[in-house]
C-alpha cells in the first residue's frame, strides 16, 4: 500500500478519548523494545512519527495513528518491562484490556515477537489472552536483520511452536531496519481490515 498521509490524532488513556470515526483499526503488541514503534513507521514510510527509544517502556498510552484516512494503527504500551511498579503495571493491564477487549473497529492485533529469541512467557500468555477473547492475531517476527537468511526457517519454527500458533494466524518475517517483509505485512493487515 502506498500511504500518502499518516498523523498521530491521539494519545489516549481512557475509551472517551478513542476516535469517534468507525475506521477499521490494528492494535500492536508485544514486549517492550520489540519494535512496535519502529514497525509502524516503516510501514508509513515516516522516520520516526511513532517514537521510538533504545530505551525500553517509551510508549505509555494507546496511539492512534490514521493512515490514508483509512484505517489506524494502535501503538500500545509494551508488556514485561521489569522497570515499573505493580499499580502502573496494574493500570497497563485495564488499559489495554478495556481496549481490546471492548473495541469493535479492532479488526486484528499485530503482534510481535523478536526473531532471534523463543517467544517469553509473556508472549506466549499475550498471545492466550488474544485468543481466549477471539481475536485475530497477526504474528509478526522482527528484526530479522540480525539473523542470517539461512537461519530464518529455524527460527520460525520455534516461534510457531513456542507460542503453538493456531494455523489461521498469518506468521510474517519482519525487518524494520532493511523493509523486509513490508509488502506481505501490508496486504495481510489489509485483508484484515476488509472483514467484518
Ligand atoms: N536491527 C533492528 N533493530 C530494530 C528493529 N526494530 C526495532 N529495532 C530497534 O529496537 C529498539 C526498540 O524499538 P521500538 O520501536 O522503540 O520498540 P517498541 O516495541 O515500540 O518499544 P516500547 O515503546 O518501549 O514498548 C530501537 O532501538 C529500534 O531501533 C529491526 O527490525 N531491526
Ligand atoms: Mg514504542
């Protein structure tokens, strides 16, 4: 897809403050410092729209991000960041629980994992949680960059087995650094979209 326009429109902490348009949307999870931010700007072809940090924990509140006046991308706060005490790691819970779980225009959550490593015990009970609630999951493997390409189908195998991917959830090799995998994530998140 080609986009022509992407903007932030908002930062939100609570469902008043979502988008009132009924524009499909994609939610994006995984663990800190996967590279969720770093995902959405190379898909919009924008340096660094969603912030991204070295840093772990940067993004803290539900970003929406609206793409060709079509659909949004949803930033969320990454998962498993030892740094934060249990009230804020408890509001981070009910903030994207309400979230997912109450927003009708969440079409798929793209979900991602880092390529190089067997997906954690917290990607494995993110990705539980999304099916347990019915949620379509786009299993996306990052940073593929830093592993060679002979080494790609290995890993993959692991993750499909670790996270025991249920057949129906697409699994896309990703590379933010090179694009790699850009065009598949593209057409999968628009197929997504287009389903009701
Ligand atoms: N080599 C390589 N580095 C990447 C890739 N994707 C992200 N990174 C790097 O990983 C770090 C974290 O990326 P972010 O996009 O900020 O991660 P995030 O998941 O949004 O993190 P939080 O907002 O803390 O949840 C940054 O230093 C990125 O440059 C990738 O595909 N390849
Ligand atoms: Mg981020």
């Amino acid at each position: 897809m080609k986009v022509t326009k992407a903007d932030i429109v908002i930062s939100a902490v609570k469902p008043e403050q979502y988008p009132e348009d009924q524009l499909p949307e994609i939610g994006l999870a995984g663990r800190s410092n996967v590279g969720k931010s770093s995902f959405i700007n190379k898909m919009i072809a924008r340096k660094n729209l969603a912030r991204t940090s070295s840093r772990p924990g940067k993004t803290q509140t539900l970003n929406f991000y609206i793409i060709n006046d079509q659909l949004y991308f949803v930033d969320v706060p990454g998962y498993g960041f030892a740094k934060v005490s249990k009230t804020e790691r408890e509001a981070w819970g009910r903030m994207i629980e309400r979230y997912i779980m109450e927003r009708p225009q969440l079409k798929a959550v793209v979900q991602l994992v880092d390529i190089r490593h067997a997906p954690s015990k917290d990607d494995v009970m993110m990705y539980d949680w999304l099916k347990y609630h019915e949620i379509p999951v786009i299993v996306v493997a990052t940073k593929c960059d830093k592993i060679p390409k002979g080494k790609w189908e290995k890993h993959l195998k692991v993750v499909r087995e670790t996270l025991k991917k249920k057949p129906d959830d697409p699994l896309i090799l990703f590379s933010s650094e090179t694009g790699h995998g850009k065009d598949a994530a593209w057409s999968t998140i628009l197929e997504y979209t287009q389903k009701k």
